[in-house]
C-alpha cells in the first residue's frame, strides 16, 4: 500500500479498517498560507505524505485519504538523539531541525504496518495501530540521548491561527495525557490522548511559542523543564530516555477525555506486544479483504485490485471510544446505543460508488453509517444530515445533500428498514431555505446562475437528490411526498438549452447566461467539471437524458467526441486537483461528476462502447504502482468505482435496485456475503483482447439486459460474462 507521486492523496502507514487511528508518515510540513494568501504548495499534503520527498518529520495520529481539502494531521511524534531541537528544520538542510532523510527502500508499507529507517539518526522506526491506538517502535542505535519529540503544533493544511489550545499533563515517569484544540476544516475539534513510554522518562521539557501579555501566577514557576503540566496556543514537548535499544510508545486517541483515552487504551493494547498488535491488525485487513476472492489475469491487476479493496475500508472512520461515548455535532458527549458511530461522510464524493459498495459486501456498518448521520441530524442546530462532516463537525464541503442518496439507496436495498424518521430527516434537508441556493430552487425550480454560484451543478444533484427522497417516500406509501419530489426531479429539464446540447446557467430572469464556454469550469455554472461532463449528470433518468440530447445515435455520437476530443491545457491549469493523468479526450475520471458517464452508452443501446471504455479506462486510470491514482481517491469513491468495474457493473443510479453492466477486468471473483451467500462472478475466454461481452448468464440463464438487481447478488448465485474481441 503506498502513497501516491502527485495524486491520490492516498498514505502508507498503520491503520486497521475503518480505524479512529491513521498512524502515518509526514514528509514536510507546508503551510496552508504564505503572505497572507493561500499556499498551493499545501495541496499536495493533504495526507501528509509525498513520494518524492526526501525527508520524514515524523509520524501522526489522523489523517484523511485522497481528498482534495485537508485537516488533522494531529499528535506529531518524532525519536532523535543528541542535541534536542524542536523546529523541525527544512527539507533542503535537513539538519536544522528534528527532521531525518529517509530512502524508499528501506521503507515498508503493509496493511496495519510501516517501517522505515531514519538516516540522521540511525533509528529504525515501526508502526502499528488499532481502531484507537497507534504504535511506535523506535530501534536505537548505542547512544546515552534517546529522545521522543512531541509535535503538537504540527498539522495538515496548517496555518498560525489554527491551533486553539494544548494542554498536557506528565501523571508520572511513563504516562502523558492531554488534548489538542484545533480551528480548521473542522472549525471546533478537539484530540484527546493519552501516552505511554516503554522506557521511564528521565528529563522533559517544552517550549511555548505563543506570546501573552497576562502569565498569571504561574510565573512563579519554571515551566519549561520537569514542570509536569504544559498548556498553551503553541507547544512543542521533548521526553528524554536511558536507553541502548528500543522504545515503545503506544498513544490511544478520544473524541470525549483523557480517561476515555486511558480506556482505550487498557482495552486495546494492555501489553507491549509490538508483533502481536501488528499481527492481529494483518488478520483483520485479511477478513475485510477476503469478503471479495478474485482472481485475475496478471499479480498487476491483482495487487491494484485489492490496493483499491483497501482504500474502500479506511473510511469512514469509527469515531466512538470503547464503551461507546463520543463528541457529538452540538459538542456534548453522547452515546451510541445499538450502533457504532463514524465519521468523515465525503458525501459529494462517496455516495456514487463507495457506500453502493459498503451496501453489497458491508451492509452491517453502513447501516451504522446511516444512523451515524441520523444522530448528526438531531445533534445539528440546521436540523440538517451531514453534508462534509468530521470529527464532531460539519464543514458543509462541496454541493448537494447526499446522505439522502446513501440512505435511499440502502432503504431500496433492504439494509435498513422503511423508517419514517429517515424519509422526515430527508424532506427537512432538503427544505432549508437558506443551505446553499435552496431557496431559489424552490422558487425558480432552478438554481439561478445571478442568485447562487456553480447554479447547473447544484440543479442537477439536488434534482438527483430529489428523486432519492422519492424513493423513500414511495416505498413508505408516502404519496403526496412522491409526488412532490418527483416533480423537483424533473428541474433539469429547466436548465437543457437544447440549441446548444448542453446544460447552461440562466437567471432569475429567465435569460440564459452570455459569453458561455462549453469546455471550462470556472464561472460557467459548474463545479469541478464542464458542461461537457455536467450536461451528462441524470443519473435517475438516463433514458430521459437520451432523448433530451437527440435519441440514441446522437446521443452515443455525443459520447464519443466526449472521449475523443482534446482538452486545452488552458482549461485545466487553474485547477488543482486535476491533471492530464486522470483525463481522456475531454473525459475527466480523475473527479467523480463523470464516473457513471463510460455506462451512459447501454442507454443508446451501444453496450460494446461501455464495454470497451470501461476497460479502458481500468487499464489506463489505475495501476499498482506509486502513482497508481488518477486523482483524488477522495475518501474511497476513484477505488471503489475500479472495484465495481472490474467486478463487471456499476450503481449508476444509488436509489435503484439497478446496477449497470460494463467489461468485468476478472477472471473470477467470489462475493462472501454478510448472510452467508456467495455471488459467484466468472468470465470465459478472459484476455486484455476479448473486452466485449458476448453473452451474460445469470444463474444458468441467459440474460437479456444489461442490468442485474441487487436482490439477485444478494440472494447468491452465478453471473458468468462470456468475453469475445467482436462487437456485440
């Protein structure tokens, strides 16, 4: 599992699944602002990590995975000997700081394990964690000056501001408790910890670097050195150790206390069995990892597969201590009674493949998932389900209100049951006025352009959204609430200029927005993509779609320039998170508003164009090398839509039973499902030549549509794709 050259965002390190705990490598430490403006430097750090570096500046507790804004990074540890320095120092003069060079191969990055080998000191360091706890193993070489620093300045996407405040209490010669109080992404979020030495603690000391004019009277004190509490705006703590060989440290997190820290901590690891902690984490990624046994044409495909397998299952994060509390969205603590509770929902993103995903092979947590945005609901003042949210706070990130697309998705699929409560917290989200243009789209039945920015965009996903909702509201005999957002869903149609082809902004007036260009994103109505891709988002009515855009032969020809036209470099050199690797001709895979765009084609009757883009883009977005990701993985979607398609069909529409089918990249794979069924997926005549499908058997029968249900993968059986070089 490794960390990406310039996209994915992605990080090695220790972490079980779904883990509270992301012990990881930083590379550098880059600011989130350089003269008073925003740095772009700090984008590339959004998980800490970057490949081509060439120094470490230690290991943190939390992190996200692939996405394209960025928090946490929090409880920076570093071991060192010798002089203590607590300025991390710079990448181009290593020595200046606590920082060390580092080489990839002495680096190992396995599931639940890292190790790498500190150049500047000569340390080995290894890492291990459990859902709460990260665990550090530092090899020393000889030496009288073994020392631990303890960054609590450090952050991802950091800037001078971001830290509130930083408390820690030394209880005794092997025990540091406290907490750490940031203002970022999550603009309230607070860490709790406790950490344990190995080895007793000979000498400690820190330096506080914020200035106050007011001390009180713990002037009187020297609180620099042995002075058992810190507290500050900025603290950077060193420990000093006697030792000839190794110390271990184990630091357990919470959301609640130090004593829901401590907690953890007794229950998770009471010993200091590095081996045993790191075995055990390795069992638990082979079961998750196990619920899919492919099999594939090359150890390529196969090592990216299960890479991807991976990144599906860090997140969302389980965000709850061991006997059940956690910090809710009102900042009071609460239990989860009946559910574990998560956190980190990259809705915008994670909506269209991943939760799909957790429907089919993770049923058990995502109905966590659901009731983990239930409780944001009644903890929220909006009265709103998460849009962004993390770590006790929502950040409102991205468009839309997509919690209703995971929950009808799940409710349409039987892995939650037909709830009023869920459909209620559903309309309410989708009724506040004042969330992001809602008022205009309940008045226009638009979005206008003149009243609310990247107007197409949030038109068609809150249209999309507005299906969903009816959904739930058939399914519960709700007819006047089907009724309603039936219509909402149709708004789409509101904002199609059919003399150009394309979705257009237009204003409150009714005028359709001048000077409009089809290939940019910048103030032309979208959000992280154009019209060219936008214009195909109608994920509940594709066939309406269709027929919007001219029939089926216009519609599959309007496909094809999509994958085959040239981009300009000009439309994407002001956008960051996009780059040539994660586009086709005008085809951008590297965001996720085109994702379902390659399975458009079965709607034209054009099966094989699916067939062979799909195959496509499996071999040229994805590979298992360090640059492995087109972009962004953004909290799992860009992994799970290469798991769907490689497994040979995708959820187009999450809400659907329905799941499109594409050009599986297996030569079989085995689906363990959670109520002891197994979907069995076979291919015939299997070679990177034969990616058109010739014929589909469905448990012995022909099948003559290009769909499958999810009621038919759950009950268990066959799908055997019979593959062939010849169109069909």
């Amino acid at each position: 599992m490794v960390g990406t050259k310039n996209m994915g965002h992605t990080f090695p390190g220790a972490v079980v699944p779904f883990g509270m705990v992301q012990l990881s490598p930083e590379t550098d430490t880059v600011a989130y602002e350089l003269n008073g403006s925003y740095n772009p430097e700090a984008y590339k750090y959004c998980s800490g990590y970057q490949y081509d570096d060439k120094t470490i500046v230690g290991f943190s507790h939390t992190h996200f995975s692939g996405t394209g804004h960025s928090d946490l990074g929090d409880l920076l540890i570093m071991p060192t000997t010798g002089v203590i320095k607590l300025n991390p120092g710079t990448a181009a003069n290593p020595e200046s700081g606590y920082r060390s060079r580092f080489s990839h191969d002495t680096e190992i990055a396995e599931p639940d394990y890292y190790s790498v080998f500190l150049e500047d000191y000569g340390i080995k360091a290894e890492l291990s964690a459990t859902t709460r706890l990260g665990f550090h193993k530092y090899t020393f070489p000889e030496t009288d000056t073994a020392n631990i620093i303890f960054d609590l300045m450090a952050g991802i996407y950091n800037y001078d501001e971001k830290n509130v405040w930083t408390f820690v209490r030394v209880e005794n010669d092997t025990l540091v408790t406290g907490y750490r109080q940031t203002a970022g992404w999550a603009r309230t979020k607070t860490v709790y910890f406790a950490m344990v030495f190995s080895e007793p603690i000979i000498d400690y000391g820190h330096e506080k670097y914020d200035s106050s004019i007011y001390r009180g009277f713990w002037r009187k004190f020297d609180e620099t050195k042995n002075f058992p509490e810190m507290a500050g705006r900025k603290i950077k703590a060193y420990f000093r150790f006697n030792t000839n060989n190794e110390i271990k440290v184990k630091v357990a997190l919470s959301s609640t206390s130090t004593e829901g820290a401590l907690k953890n901590l007794i229950a998770e690891i009471p010993h200091w069995d590095f081996e045993q902690v790191k075995n055990h984490g390795q069992q638990l990624w082979n079961k998750e990892l196990s619920l899919i046994n492919a099999e594939f044409q090359n150890e390529t495909q196969r090592s990216t597969f299960y890479t991807a397998l991976y990144h599906t299952f860090l997140s969302p994060h389980i965000y709850m201590d061991v006997g059940g509390l956690y910090k809710g969205l009102d900042q009071n603590i609460h239990r989860a009674d009946n559910f574990t509770n998560y956190t980190v929902f990259s809705l915008w993103d994670t909506y269209r493949a991943l939760h799909p995903l957790f429907n089919i092979v993770q049923p058990s947590r995502n109905k966590d998932m659901i009731e983990s945005m239930m409780a944001h609901f009644n903890q929220s003042v909006h009265k709103m389900l998460p849009v962004w949210s993390h770590y006790a706070n929502e950040n409102w990130c991205m468009i839309g209100y997509h919690s209703v697309s995971v929950i009808a998705d799940a409710m349409v699929k039987g892995v939650i049951d037909k709830k009023k409560e869920y459909l209620q917290a559903s309309i309410q989200t989708a009724n506040n006025d004042y969330y992001d243009g809602i008022s205009f789209y309940k008045e226009f039945d638009f979005v206008p352009e003149d009243k609310n920015s990247s107007s197409v965009s949030k038109t068609l996903e809150y249209a999309y959204d507005d299906w969903c909702i009816a959904q739930m509201a058939n399914m519960l005999g709700d007819e006047n609430t089907e009724a309603e957002f039936l219509r909402r869903s149709e708004y789409y149609r509101n904002l199609f200029d059919s003399d150009i082809g394309f979705m257009r902004p237009k204003f409150s007036s009714g005028e359709w927005k001048k000077d409009f260009n089809t290939l940019s994103t910048h103030g032309q109505g979208f959000i992280e993509g154009n019209a060219w891709n936008y214009s195909l988002y109608v994920p509940h009515n594709p066939d309406a779609l269709v027929e919007l855009m001219g029939g089926k032969e216009k519609f599959s020809t309007h496909l094809d320039s999509l994958f085959t036209m040239q981009l300009d470099d000009k439309y994407i050199n002001a956008t960051e998170d996009i780059t040539r690797d994660g586009i086709i001709g005008n085809y951008v895979h590297g965001n996720e508003p085109g994702h379902h765009i390659a399975y458009l084609y079965n709607y034209a009757d054009h099966e094989w164009k699916t067939q062979e883009r799909v195959r496509m883009i499996l071999e040229s977005m994805y590979s298992n090398s360090e640059d492995g990701l087109c972009g962004n993985d953004d909290a799992g979607q860009m992994s799970a839509w290469y798991i769907f398609s490689s497994l040979g069909f995708y959820p187009l529409s999450p809400g659907s039973e329905k799941y499109d089918l594409g050009s599986p990249l297996i030569v079989s794979a085995s689906l363990n499902l959670e109520n002891g069924n197994i979907f069995e997926i076979k291919t015939k005549n299997q070679s990177p030549e034969n990616v058109f499908v010739d014929k589909i058997k469905l448990n012995g029968q022909i099948l003559n549509r290009n769909y499958i249900l999810h009621s038919e993968i759950v009950k268990g059986g066959s799908l055997v794709f019979f593959m062939s070089d010849k169109k069909n």
